[in-house]
C-alpha cells in the first residue's frame, strides 16, 4: 500500500537504530564475558538481570511505555547476554586449558 510507505520508512529507520544498538550491546557484553573470565566473576549476577530488567521496565512506565512489554522483551536480551557471556568464558576457558597441554 503506497499510502503507508512514509510510515513504513519511519519505522524501518528506528529499526535499523534498534539494531544497531543491540550490535553496540553485544560487543560490550563481548568485552564484559572476557573481564568476568579474567577476573573469575559468574556470568549471570541475578541481582544485576533483575536490576537491568526493572530499571529499563521503569524507564518505558515514566515515557508512558508499556511496563510488561518492556520486561518481557529486556528478558529475552537479558538471557541471551547471559548465554552469550557463558559461551565466551567456556571458550576462554578451552582456548586456556588448550594451551596449557599443548605446551
């Protein structure tokens, strides 16, 4: 439909944004798996997911977001930075027992 096309584009724009900052997202969570491997710190601190997780869900209630909405989709970004963090510490941790045997 033609007629929507100039909202269409809008939307597609944030979109991008929203990508790109999940992307920026992700490649501190790279860095914070790393620090945590170095530094022998879990990867999931459950006060901290909670914190994350109300913070960004109080954020959207005072903009006039929907409060649930919010922590349902943070969940889903909390809990795949948390496996992404757990994967990188596995291989950190592969990559160290690796070298170790190998000499």
């Amino acid at each position: 439909m033609e007629i929507m096309k100039p909202f269409r584009e809008r939307i597609d724009a944030l979109d991008d944004r929203i990508i790109d900052l999940l992307i920026e997202r992700t490649g501190i969570i790279r860095e914070v798996g790393r620090f945590k491997f170095e530094n022998d710190i879990p990867a999931v601190l459950p006060d901290r997911v909670i914190e994350v997780r109300e913070r960004a869900a109080e954020r959207a209630a005072s903009k006039g977001l929907d409060r649930e909405l919010v922590r349902t989709l943070y969940q889903t970004i909390i809990d795949y930075s948390c496996s992404l963090e757990e994967e990188i510490k596995a291989d950190l941790a592969q990559d160290k027992t690796t070298k170790v045997a190998g000499g």
